[in-house]
C-alpha cells in the first residue's frame, strides 16, 4: 500500500478527491470544520494520533462524518472513491471571510 497527501492533483473541483485503490492518504488538519462526503464508493477514514480508540469509520457513497478543527486523518478507498471535502461557512468578521472579500469589488447601488 502506498501513501499519499491530498493535493491539487488528485482534484476534478475544486472540493473533490478521487482516492486510488490501495493508497491510504494524509488529510492534513486545518484550522477549521470540515465535513468528508463520499460521493462515490466506500471509504475507510480513521483520526491520526487518536490510536487504538480513536476507531476506524466506514463511509458509503452519500455518507458523510465531521472532521473537527486541527484534526488530522486518513483515508482509503475501498477500492476506490471519490469525497468532497467541505468546510463550515465562515463568519464575515473572521480572517479568511476578510480575504476572500477584499478579492472581489465592492456592489455598485444605484439610486431609484
């Protein structure tokens, strides 16, 4: 079995991975929630560090677990899938909210 990190190369969106058959990967952890949705097949997923009790999870096509901030884990196909990785909405005042609108010009209003 070969292991990987998610990154951009195993993307068909922007949130979706396929996962190879007999390749575990490494989901990084991020600073916030997430969500792994498996949009195709079955996926073993289980929380880096958490040991013999952190259990393993299965997921089905259309099943989806929390992944919560800072948690690091990985993840198989079994023998293949494909998860979209999404995240929680972020607040307008938070860090991230900020970037994302100093990217985009402020509306024009007309007057009626």
């Amino acid at each position: 079995m070969s292991t990987t990190t998610m990154t951009p190369v195993h993307q068909s969106a922007p949130w979706e991975w396929a996962l190879e058959p007999r390749t575990a990967t490494r989901l990084p952890a991020a600073p916030v929630v997430r969500w792994l949705l498996v949009t195709t097949g079955r996926v073993w997923l289980t929380r880096s560090g958490a040991g013999l009790a952190g259990g393993d999870v299965w997921l089905q096509t259309g099943e989806r677990h929390p992944l919560p901030a800072g948690s690091e884990w990985v993840l198989e196909g079994w023998p293949a899938a494909r998860v979209a990785l999404l995240e929680v909405p972020q607040r307008a005042s938070s860090p991230a909210a900020r970037s994302w609108r100093a990217r985009w010009p402020a509306p024009v209003l007309h007057a009626a």
